[in-house]
C-alpha cells in the first residue's frame, strides 16, 4: 500500500515517543525509523520510485547516512510540506529538476544540517556553462526556514537559473554564517518584506536590505 502513502516520516533512531502527523484527506501516514541502524542507505527511494508523487508531507529526523533527500529524477507533485532535520551526512536537499516539480509546495524547512552547501543544486552533468537558461517557480510556497545550518552558502550558487517566489511571506534564516547569498542567478520575491533572524521572535530580529540577494549579502558582511 506504499502508493497509498501521503505523510511519510523517516526517523533515523528506533525510539519510543508520541508519534506527530500532519492530517491530509484520504491519507495513508507511515512511520519508518532506525535507518541508522542501515549504514549502507543513502538514499529514501529508489531512482525508478513514482510513489513521490503522491506524497503530500516529507519529514526526515535524525538520519545521518543519507546523503542526498532522493534521487535526482524524483518528482513531487504534490508535495505540500518538506522538513528535513539533525541529518548530518546531507550534502543537499534538492536537485533542480526534483525542485520544477514542486508546484504545490507550500512550507520547507531544514534545520541543523551541518554538511548541506546548497538546498538546490543543479543535476545538469556538464556544469551550468553548457545548460541553457532556465528558471525554477515555487508559485504556492509561503514559509522558507533556514537554521543552523552552518555550511550553507547559498540556496543556489547556479547562475543560470532563476527563481522565482510569488507567494513567499516568511523566511527565516538564523544561525547560517557562511551564506553570502540566496541566489546565483536571477530572483523574484514580490511578497518579501523581510529575512526573520530569529524563528520565534518575529517582530524585533529581522532585516531588510532593498532585495533578498543585498539583505544575505548584508548580513554576512555584518558578522
């Protein structure tokens, strides 16, 4: 009934605790745990999986051998949350053409990741001086946060690529010393007003700095 499955959880450690699931109509919750214990798994689905895209919520905790969220031809329909937390091995959350199919996405999160570089990086093999132009639209996401991440140096470093985020509201990044960027390439993010500094102290932690490129470029200058 894997095809059934619309919030998936991933925990790294087998333990016992009260178990959170976002509700989703006519749904299917799944639970895996002790994935540390399978040091050979680097990655949640095979290369050839179409169950993503049924997917509606994906949360992985604590899984420290995987390296990369899915493989590189995922698709995620209707992926509407992601959050991604203490998984020390990821190198990063999302290639670019996993990160098209995000038309429904609404809120990420990825917090204390120590190895990630980029939340997105490009899957093109040649390099981003062969690929064309092209552009990436996030069009439903509303809440990025971004938290103790303390290799991050940008969502992504791709300068071919643009992004857009028309319905962006809320961003939080707190605790990312070495980003000194969003963006490589062009950007968009009509309905920003500003960089929250702190998750939950909205109102006195923030900056802003004309466009979302020039405020991370501040902040990491202020350091």
């Amino acid at each position: 009934r894997f095809h059934t499955i619309k919030v998936l959880c991933i925990e790294g450690y087998d333990y016992d605790g009260e178990e959170l699931f976002e509700t989703v109509e006519n749904g299917v919750n799944a639970m895996i745990k002790g994935i540390n214990f399978h040091p050979d798994l680097k990655q949640i689905l095979k290369q050839e999986s179409s169950h993503a895209n049924n997917l509606e919520v994906l949360e992985i905790y604590g899984c420290d051998n995987l390296i990369n969220l899915v493989p590189s031809s995922t698709s995620f329909q209707n992926l509407t949350t992601v959050a991604v937390d203490f998984c020390y091995g990821m190198i990063n959350i999302l290639t670019s053409s996993t990160a098209k199919s995000l038309v429904r996405l609404k809120q990420m999160k990825i917090f204390h990741c120590k190895m990630i570089t980029e939340i997105v990086v490009d899957d093109d093999e040649e390099g981003d001086n062969y690929a064309a132009n092209y552009e990436i639209v996030f069009s439903e996401l509303k809440e990025l946060r971004l938290s103790s991440l303390e290799s991050l140096t940008s969502f992504c470093s791709v300068n071919n690529c643009a992004f857009k985020f028309p319905s962006l509201e809320r961003l939080v990044v707190e605790d990312c010393p070495n980003m000194s960027i969003f963006s490589g390439g062009e950007l968009s993010t009509p309905n920003l007003r500003k960089v929250q500094l702190k998750q939950w102290d909205d109102e006195k932690r923030w900056a802003w700095k004309d466009d979302l490129n020039t405020t991370i470029q501040y902040l990491y200058q202020q350091q």
